[in-house]
C-alpha cells in the first residue's frame, strides 16, 4: 500500500470478491429475523432467513452480483462487451452496484421490522439475529470488493508519465 491507495492482484481481487459474494448468498440462510420468549423457566424461540418480503429482492441482487462477478472473473470471454470491461461500467462495476442496492435492501428491510428487547417487556425479545449482522457485513464486503476490483480491472488507469523538461 503506498499514498493511501490498496492495490490486489488482479486474480486474487476476484476470487475474494467471489469468496465473499458466496459467503454473502450463504448468509441468507442464517438466522436473518428472530424472536425469543421464556416463561416460567421454558424458552421459546423462532427465527426466519432473510428469503421474505422485500428482502428477496435484495438477495436476488447478491445472487446476481455473486453471478456476474464469477462470469467476470472465470469466463470473460462469455460476456458481451459491455460487461467484459470494454463498456463505460464494466462487470464489477455492475456487480458493486447490484451487492450496494441488495445489501441496502436487505438492511432497509431489517431495520423497518418491529423489535423489543428484555427491558420493555420481561421475558420477550425480537429482532436482527446474528446472521442478519454478518449478511450486512458481508455485502458490505463484497460491494467494497466490487468497487476496489472496477477502479483496478474494468478501466485501469494508465501509469502517469512522468514530466519532462520540454
């Protein structure tokens, strides 16, 4: 790392991009939205995964991402030009900005679902569960990684020349 700027290996950027848009899709999965109860001594519990209402479209847009930035990274030759890098957005590009929208959506949804903790009602509590955290962070991650691997692969910027006595 030099002047502030981090610079990856072209392979090794996209197969942790991949890494973490798989991750990201794996997450889902997980406990995304849960409740707890315990009463005289029992202790209840349920949790969903992120797969409902409008957060499907947000996972929808991670698979997408995850998707488009394997074909990128795996088989660029199969893309048509527009997202090979030859285009104005390019593959990762488009892949930063279908893991931003899908991560989005998928918090917006978490954040406007109702939770209660043990303090406003003894023995209740529901909300974001673990696997609900490591979603954002992961596509977080992975919108991060998307953005790194456009500004380095999709349209690499050509080595300054340096300035000579004219």
């Amino acid at each position: 790392m030099a002047g502030g700027s981090i610079s990856w290996r072209g392979k090794d950027l996209e197969r942790a991009l991949v890494a973490v848009g798989v991750l990201a899709v794996i997450a889902t999965f997980l406990p995304y939205y849960g409740a707890k109860i315990t009463m005289e001594g029992v202790d209840l519990s349920y949790s969903v995964n992120a797969w409902h209402s409008y957060a499907i479209l947000g996972d929808l847009l991670l698979v997408a991402a995850v998707v488009v930035a394997a074909v990128r990274a795996y088989a660029p030759l199969q893309l048509p030009p527009q997202l090979s890098g030859a285009g104005p957005v390019g593959g990762y590009g488009l892949t930063a900005a279908l893991a931003g929208l899908g991560t989005l959506l998928v918090f917006a949804r978490a954040v406007s679902t109702p939770h209660i903790d043990g303090a406003l009602a003894p023995g209740i509590s529901f909300g974001i569960q673990w696997g609900g955290y490591l979603l954002f962070l992961l596509g977080i991650a992975e919108t991060a990684l998307a953005v790194l691997a456009a500004r380095q692969l999709d349209h690499p910027m050509a080595p300054a020349v340096a300035a000579g006595p004219v």
